[in-house]
C-alpha cells in the first residue's frame, strides 16, 4: 500500500480552508455512522435523477465508508495545502467547490448517456472536489515531489515520487477505468465508484490552472531556481541562459536582467555585463522598482564608469538620490544630484539637490564645502522655495 504524505513545497501560510475540509469531512462521517452512513447517503447525497440544490453541496461532505473517508482526506492533506498556499483561501474555496460541482455535472451527463441505470444511485464523495485540487497542483507545482511510505509486511520505507508522475499516473487509471465503464455497463454496479467524476474535477481544476495562469508561475519559480542552482556550481552561462529566459517571459521586471548582469560580470565579459547592467537600470526606472534601480546604478557606475546613462525625469533622479541618501550611500547619492544639477538647471529638483548635497558634507564634517554649495544655490535659485531654507543654513555654517 502507497500512502502520499506531502510534497516538499514549503508553505508561506497555515492551510486553515484544507483543514477545516478535511475536519468537516471526519466530524460528518463520525455523526453519520451511528444513523447508518448508507442511510444519510440516500437521505443527503446527490441523486441525479431528482436534482437538488442542497444535495448539490451535502454530498461532498459524506462518504460510503471509512476507507472511502480516509482515501480522500489523505489527498486533500497531500495537494491541499499547497495550492490554497498559491491561490488563497478565498479563492482556493470557491475552486474547490466549482471543481466538485463540474465532476458532478460530468457524472450525470455520462450516466445519462451511457448508463441511466445510475441515474438512480445517489452520489456521494469529496473526490472529485478534490481531484480538481489534484489538477490545479500539476500545473503549479509538476516539479515537486511528493512523499510516500510504502507498507510492506508492515515495515514502512519512504521515498520521493515527482507529482507529475504520480498524478499523471492517477488521472491515467481513473481514464482507462472510464472508458472501461462506458463500454462495460455491468461493472458500474460491480464497482460503485464515480470514475467520470473524478475526470471532470480533475479537468475543471487544470482549466482553472491554466485560465489563472499558474504554469507561469511555475515555470518562473523553477527558472529561478535553475539560475541559483547553476550559481552555486559556478555554471555561469547556464545561469545567464534561465536569467535571460525569465527576462523574456517578464519584459519589464528588471530583476533577471540585474541578476544576469552580475553573471556576466562573473565570466569577464566586460561589455555584455555593462549592458545588461544598463538595461536593468532602465527598465528598473521605467517601472518604478526603486530598491533594483539603486543596486543597478550604483553597479552600472562601479563597472562601466564611461558608459552614457539613460535620459529620466528630473523627479526621477531626484528620488532615485533621495533613497541612496536616505540609506548612507553618500557617494551614489551625491553623484546622481551633481547630475540632476548638471542636466536639468532649470527644474524645481536643482535648487534642493544642491540643498541636499550640503547637507550631506555637513554631515561628513566638510563644512567649507557646504557652505561653497549653499551659496551657489542662493546665487543661481534666489527665487526658490528652498533659498530661505539655504540662508538659515548658511548662516549656521558661518557663525
């Protein structure tokens, strides 16, 4: 016997929604064995052939038996918490049971057409709830592996399997075991199991996957991951070829790019590490990713002094400095305001950049040069906001 016990994704968040399912699931089932579990089924379960919107819901929530019970929880405990971790709890709820209601959407249209004898029996089961869950997870996290035990003449042993392989191995069973339905009606009977509707939950869940878009998701994380890997073995051109893929796939995040940077400058490739490193800039820039572009800067400068900058906004230099000022990057901070000065004399960033750049020698105990920068600012600005401010300050410095 093979028992799934988890993957080795690590959660950011406690799976409440999985828990409270899977508490919900056991507390029913314990309620209904002492009226008959049989009983409550016929009485709360789903019977397509009289529809009802409250057994649409009550037959996710009861099982055939124990073993029916536990089957179940043990995968929803598998693949549940991982992907509510990526979708929420809100959204992962509202998945699960869309998910549930497609395989019972999907049963009652098979049996309708190929086994109207099933019409009859009443439908019971989070399974195919929770092989949607099951369809979500292969599409975001095919990569990982799930933990198994296997029980043999009661002596456990563990190992790892890739969710793919497991899942796809589950899906395929369920498949064949359909189709072998369709074509053998008597085994309908002689197996009470809903197989279609495994198969319709599971299809709803990769639907909703790929209209959400997870594989995207997936394919970022493990791009990312490859580039670290490579890294760390010192394979710099493998990690710049997943870099330059996950730029590709994400145009404007400048993040891959600055990280490529960095490869390149670890193989000695001056010039692609100077571009890669301007590009990052810009782009960091562009989209207002303030704490990349101060990384991007300050490399660009360090490693290609020469190279000609972008053209941006005074505004956005003068927040660019503001951040390496705030921080204690003093040098960073004090070049990008000389340029705010230098190519933009006329904005209303000039006058509090020099302001500012004073401010900055007072604080490094150079008060000769404070005071040579606040004049300069009172002589070319007299008219600015910031003149009384640099006035005040002058006169501090002289007394």
């Amino acid at each position: 016997m093979f028992i799934p016990l988890g993957t080795d994704h690590e959660k950011s968040r406690i799976p409440f929604v999985t828990y409270w399912l899977i508490g919900a699931n056991v507390i029913l089932f314990a309620l209904a064995v002492p009226f008959g579990v049989q009983r409550i089924a016929e009485a709360l379960g789903y019977l397509p052939s009289s529809p009802n919107p409250i057994t649409i819901v009550t037959h996710m929530f009861l099982h055939g038996g124990i073993l029916h019970l536990l089957f179940n929880m043990v995968f929803l405990w598998c693949f549940g918490p991982d992907v509510e971790d990526v979708l929420g709890p809100i959204l992962f709820a509202a998945l699960y049971f869309a998910c549930g209601f497609a395989a019972l959407a999907i049963h009652h249209i098979t049996s309708a057409i190929f086994i109207p004898s099933l019409l009859e029996e009443p439908v019971v089961g989070s399974s195919g709830a929770i092989a949607g869950v099951m369809g979500l997870h292969v599409v975001r996290f095919w990569r990982y592996k799930v933990k198994m035990v296997a029980v043999l003449f009661f002596y456990p042993m563990f190992f790892r399997v890739p969710a793919i392989l497991l899942i796809g191995a589950w899906f395929f069973g369920q498949l064949m075991l359909g189709v072998n339905v369709l074509t053998t009606p008597e085994l309908a009977k002689a197996v009470p199991v809903a197989f279609w509707a495994h198969i319709g939950g599971f299809s709803a869940g990769l639907g909703f996957a790929f209209l959400l878009k997870l594989q995207r998701q997936a394919t970022m994380e493990y791009r990312w991951a490859d580039a670290s890997s490579a890294i760390e073995k010192g394979r710099w051109w493998q990690a710049i070829e997943a870099y330059q893929d996950i730029a590709k796939r994400f145009p404007n995040d400048p993040t891959p790019v600055l990280q490529s940077a960095r490869c390149w400058e670890a193989t000695g490739n001056k010039r692609r590490m100077a571009e890669a490193y301007r590009t990052a800039f810009e782009l960091a820039m562009q989209g207002e990713y303030w704490e990349i572009a101060l990384d991007a800067y300050a490399d660009l400068r360090q490693a290609a002094p020469e190279m000609e900058i972008p053209q941006f906004a005074p505004w956005q230099w003068l927040t660019l400095a503001s951040l390496y000022h705030h921080k204690g990057r003093h040098g960073p901070a004090l070049e990008v305001y000389r340029r705010i000065v230098r190519a933009f004399p006329e904005s209303e960033q000039a006058p509090i950049s020099l302001l500012r750049s004073a401010e900055i020698f007072v604080e490094r105990g150079r008060n000769a040069t404070a005071v040579r920068i606040l004049i300069e600012l009172l002589r070319h600005y007299p008219s600015s906001q910031w003149a009384q401010l640099a006035h005040q300050r002058l006169t501090e410095l002289q007394e």
